[in-house]
C-alpha cells in the first residue's frame, strides 16, 4: 500500500520508445532460476555493474543499445529477487507514520546533529554515520516492523541504521541498486534545507520507460524494495543540505 502526500507527488521523466519486448528478459530470468544462491548472486551483481556503466550520472542513456541494455538490466533487477509484492517503482509506503510524531522527528534530529554527526566519514558524495541509540531502537521496534509489514509481508529487522548526511554542492549517490541488508529499504527524511533545494530521490521504473524524481519532506518516510530498483540522489545545489535516516529490513524466512 502506497500512502501518497498530496504536497509531494513525484515528478517523472518520461523516455521516450518502446518497452524492452525482445525476450531476453524472459531468457535471463527463466536462467536465474536455474541458478544456486550464489550464482544468482553474481547474475544480480552484474547487472548491477551494467546499470552503473551506462547510467553513471541517474539520466537515461542517450545511446540506443545502451538504453536497450539499461531497460533490461532495469528489469532482471526488478525481478530477479522474486518479491511477491514488488510494484512498478518498488515503493511500498510512502507517507508520515503515526508513531513518527513532531516531537520524535525533533528527537532524531537531535540525536543526527549532536550525536551522530561529529563522527560521520566521509562515503561518496556523503557523510554517513551508522548506528545512534534512537534509530537503533526504532530499528528494532514493533511500531516499525508492523507499518513495513503490511505494506512488504513478513520481515526481518537486520537492525542496520545509518544517517546519510549530503552537505556540499554537487553531493549526492550515483544511481544503484542496495545490497541485501537494504532489501526492503526504509528513509525518513530528517532535514532538506536550502534557498534552492533541488535535489531529489530518484528511482527508475523497472520498466524502463520513467525515471521519478522524488521530494519527500521533514517527517516522510518511505519504503522501498531497494534491492531491486536502481535509484540514486541527484545532486545538491550551493547551500543545499539533505539529512536522511535509513534502516534495512530483509524478507522472512527468505534466502538471498
Ligand atoms: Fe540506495
């Protein structure tokens, strides 16, 4: 179940042609299943290595065969990990939790700013700070894991919690698809501050045929199958700040 804001509806870019309808979707993913664990791994992983070569910059591929390539790729990925209720952009909920209350977004900003912050590295086009005693507790809480389930079905919490700190211009994430500890992948937004804030959350149809730009607001939470969508951060204007916090969850009883 989606839970849309009215305020931040996402905008898309649309590229123009047809579908991928050649068959070799079909063929790859007919192959995968033949595959053990592993091997599905690396089919996945290069895939992932496809999509990064000829979609470095988060735009749709200007050449045609690579354009061809990324569509397909798009789709392996979008599918490869069999999730019963993958939807078109991967996105399962998207909206303001009733736990996540005014009071607890003040919280978890505190505890990203004073806490988190002052021992954040330095990780490709941001800061990142992992763990801090809040997120880590609603990592793990009842609240959080019912909200995800009735929107994924049955998870495990891996009890992962970053904050993402994007802070200078130009910062941001290359388009990607996350590892399996972010298979069902959760942001709340913390802060978005700016005189031109421009940067978004993007994510690719795995149809190939849309790119949404995705503005979430202080407070909005959205999850995601990140697994198996190629997604990224664009850029930030000068005196942009984007403040996120993240948390990974895995489907139960599921096997990688
Ligand atoms: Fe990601």
């Amino acid at each position: 179940m989606i839970t849309q804001n009215e305020a931040s509806l996402p905008q898309a870019s649309a590229r123009p042609g047809a579908p991928v309808q050649d068959g070799t979707v079909d063929m790859l993913l007919t192959f995968a299943d033949s595959l053990s664990t592993e091997e599905r791994t690396a089919l996945r992983s290069l895939m992932c290595v496809i999509t990064q070569q000829v979609c470095p910059a988060g735009e749709f591929p200007s050449d045609p065969v690579q354009l061809a390539r990324f569509r397909q790729a798009l789709m392996v990925l979008g599918t490869i990990q069999r999730h019963p209720r993958m939807t078109s952009n991967g996105v399962i909920y998207r909206g303001r939790p009733a736990f996540l209350t005014d009071d607890f977004l003040t919280a978890l900003q505190r505890e990203a700013n004073e806490e988190v912050r002052p021992r954040a590295i330095w990780q490709r086009g941001h800061m990142l700070g992992v763990s801090g005693t809040l997120a880590d507790k609603l990592a793990m809480s009842p609240e959080m894991q019912t909200l995800i389930e009735q929107a994924s079905g049955p998870i495990n919490a891996t009890g992962v919690a970053s904050y993402l700190f994007y802070e200078v211009e130009g910062a941001g994430v290359s388009a990607h698809v996350d590892t399996e500890v972010f298979s069902i992948n959760v942001s709340i937004m913390l802060r978005h501050e700016g005189i031109h804030r421009r940067s978004r959350l993007f994510i690719f149809n795995m149809d190939g045929m849309q790119r949404e730009d995705i503005e979430l607001v202080p407070g909005e939470m959205i999850v995601t199958f990140g697994d198996s969508i190629v997604h990224g951060r664009s850029p930030l204007a000068a005196g942009e700040l984007v403040n996120i916090v993240t948390f990974g969850y895995q489907p139960a009883n599921w096997v990688a």
